[in-house]
C-alpha cells in the first residue's frame, strides 16, 4: 500500500479490516502451501517409475516449482515459464521470463521448449504439468501457417472487445500448438497436472479452460472460434481467419477431444479455487464481529457495471443500519477498452464502484487480483474510501472522465491509494470487499 490518508483513527482502522480481509483470502490459495501435500500424495503413489520432468507455467509457477522441489520431486528436466520468481534454481530447470497478457517471443520460447520437454519424455517417465492462471499468455507456440504477431494481435483485439476467458481461449486454442490439450497430445508417457483455477462464469474451475487446457481435451471447436470473432465484429489478421475458416471447413485437423487415444494418459487435479480464498477471508471477516454478504466466487460482465450494481447493493445494506458488514465477490470481469489511460479490470470496478456510492461516509471499497498485478501494470488494485471523491477533486482528477479514458491506474496511484503487494506467487482471479461501516 503506497500511505494511509488522514489521521482519523476510523479510517485508519477500517483500511487495515479491509486489508486484512483481503489479506487471508491470499494466504489461503497460496500456491505452494496447497500444492505440497498433493504432490507428496502423487509422489508415494508412483514408487518404481521413471524420471519426472515439470512444465511450470503462469503466475504462480516459480511457487509452484518450489513446492515440487520441497515435495522431494526428482526433476530430470524443468522449465518454469513466468512473470516473476525468486532465486537460483538447479541446473536441470531452465527458466523464461514471458509476457502477460500479451504473448511475446520469450512466450513462444516458453512453449516450444514445453513441447519439447514432453516430446523427448521416454514412455516410463512422467510429465508433470503445473498450471496457474497466465499461462495461456506465457506458454505460447503459433500453430503451424501463423505467426507470433498473428497471435499477439488476435489476442489484443479479443481483450479489447472485452470477450470472457472462456470465449478467449476457444480462439487461443485453435491458434496453438500447445493450447487445448497440445502439449498432452505430444508426450507418450504419463502426464499429470496439479492447477491453481482462476476460470469463472459458466466454465467455473474448468481444467480445459485453466492455461487453455494444455494438457485437456477440447470441447471447442474451429466453428465456435470463428463465432466468437463474429459476435464481436473483430477482423483479425489474414492468416488467422484463414487458419481458422480452413479449420471449421475440415481442411487443419481439431484439437484433441474427450476419447482420443493421445489424452488416456492424462490426468488433472485442481488445488485451489477462488471460493477457498472467498472462505478464508469471510472467516477474518466473522472473527472481526463484521457480518459477511457473499456474492459468489465467479462474477464476470463489464467491470464498471458490476461495480455500479455493488455499490447500489451496498447502499441498501447501509441503509437499513444494521451491524458492520463486508460484500465479499471474486472472478473476472472484462473492460471494453475505450480511452488511452492505465487502467486494469479491478480498478476500473472500483472507480465505478466509487462514483455509484458517491462518498456516502459509510462505505469503503477494496478490489485486487490475487496474483498482485492488475491488467499490465505492478499494482494489485486498490482502496476506496468515503472521501476519495473529494480527495480527487481537490488534486484537479475528475473520476467519471477518467473512468471514461479507463485510467484506473492514473486516479488511484495519484491519490495514494494503489494496493501494491508485489508478486503473490499465486492467483485464483480477482477479490473484492466492499466494507459497510454504518
């Protein structure tokens, strides 16, 4: 947290509740204390067979790899493709440091190393796959006829369009060598994934749409890619559409689907969720004396929309003047990109959110991504508190004409109040609290 603002003891208290809050619902989906114990289970259950190779990928993966570590895997070979990690690694595991959202070439380093790990895997060995959420972006390898920039560019209208991350992946995976079961598809021996799932909305902690399902069978196909890109009336380079329409026409063999022989060696396991970390935090919450409104763990739609509708809800709560209370939701929202400023999903609903509840002196505001970075920028999110209008006004920042140029980043960082926690190692999506202190 960049300052505490005022010398008001209240304000001072209920930022630290909210923070705390926030604060365990973290610790709760910590990458590696959920994964550990998973791996120790895999790893009793396999005496007598070969080598392990790990393919770590997303947000989380350098925690993820030192669970495996700490777990007593023997890795043979590794590779950890991720935005950050920490320290020395063996001389067995090869690291890239990729881009997020957008794939860059390290990203497409990432993934054909990823495919040639599994490649050269003999039949005794095992390939274990640790996803978190990111690794769609970091793990990245243009299937055959298209290029890096293709992809780059067709992802960056799709986010721009706002598509959901389900929607999203059905393209990436008909893009991808890698994508939709492709790196499974791949190897011949056993392939076993432990994910952390930051996947909402109807496909809710789906392991086909965590990382685009690299080690999944697909249930999309070419025609559901293509209608994706028509409901949002994007045009997208040449060579995708082409890849794309000669895909739906039979003409670039689908991706693997439930019942190929390729994928009856694989198997999936989900260790942590965004409900846990809602759990956790809610449990805080009680503990506090603060009455807890879950909204669920998997809210998607237009960002600013949603944190509108929560600020009306907690209006209503505020009114009725009951005991302290905390709105507890998680997921993923999108933002149809419209202006030029610095802006991310979780401050963009919280600026709406801000401006709904219109410095009513009772309602406070906190909205990050688990993972520590919001949209493309080192800031979790951020806090609002019943002043933060005033505060704006005063310093010259107008909150609807910078929410209007979905500069989120630019309002709160000018204020002070940016949630900065530096990488979590981990990510199972967005948290938000909306605290009603009547």
């Amino acid at each position: 947290m960049n300052r505490v603002s005022g010398q008001d003891d209240v304000l001072v208290r209920l930022r630290a509740e909210a923070r705390a809050i926030a604060g365990a619902g973290v610790e709760a989906v910590d990458a590696g204390r959920r994964l550990r114990p998973a791996l120790e289970a895999w790893l009793a259950a396999r005496p007598g067979r070969g080598g392990v190779r790990i393919v770590a990928a997303g947000k989380a993966a350098g925690a993820m790899m030192r669970a495996a570590l700490a777990a007593g895997v023997m890795v043979e070979r590794g590779l950890i493709a991720s935005t950050h990690w920490d320290g020395e690694w063996p001389a067995s595991i090869a690291t890239v440091r990729a881009g997020h959202p957008i794939p860059t070439e390290a990203s497409e380093a990432a993934g054909r190393a990823a495919l040639d790990l599994a490649r050269e895997a003999a039949a005794d060995e095992s390939l274990l796959v640790l996803l978190s959420g990111g690794a769609s972006a970091l793990l990245a390898a243009p299937a055959a006829g298209l290029t890096l920039p293709d992809k780059q560019a067709a992802t960056k209208l799709l986010l721009d369009a706002g598509a959901s991350i389900d929607e999203l992946n059905a393209v990436r995976k008909h893009l991808s060598a890698v994508k939709g079961g492709g790196l499974a598809a791949t190897a011949r021996c056993e392939v076993v994934t432990f994910a952390l799932s930051d996947v909402v909305g109807p496909v809710r902690d789906d392991p086909g749409v965590i990382g685009s399902g690299p080690t999944v069978p697909d249930r999309t196909t070419f025609a559901d890619a293509l209608a994706v890109l028509a409901k949002y009336r994007i045009d997208p380079p040449a060579a995708v559409r082409a890849h794309l329409e000669t895909g739906a026409a039979g003409g670039v063999e689908e991706t693997p689907k439930p019942g190929d022989p390729r994928m009856a060696h694989v198997e999936t396991i989900v260790v942590a969720t965004p409900q846990r970390s809602l759990d956790a935090a809610a449990a805080v919450a009680r503990k506090r004396g603060i009455e807890v409104v879950m909204l669920g763990d998997n809210l998607e739609g237009e960002a600013r929309v949603l944190g509108a509708e929560h600020a009306t809800q907690a209006i209503a709560i505020a009114k009725r003047g009951n005991r302290p209370t905390v709105m507890l939701s998680g997921g993923e929202t999108t933002v149809t990109v419209r202006g030029k400023g610095r802006g991310g999903r979780n401050v963009e609903y919280l600026l709406a959110e801000a401006i709904a509840a219109n410095g009513r002196p009772d309602i406070w505001g906190l909205a990050a991504d688990t993972d520590g970075v919001d949209g493309a920028e080192d800031i979790a999110g951020a806090i609002f508190t019943p002043d933060t209008l005033a505060r704006a006004r005063d310093v010259g920042r107008d909150p609807q004409t910078m929410l209007d140029d979905n500069d989120g980043h630019g309002f709160f960082e000018r204020l002070g109040d940016s949630l900065i926690t530096g990488p979590t190692r981990t990510n199972v999506n967005d948290f938000r609290a909306t605290l009603i202190a009547p």
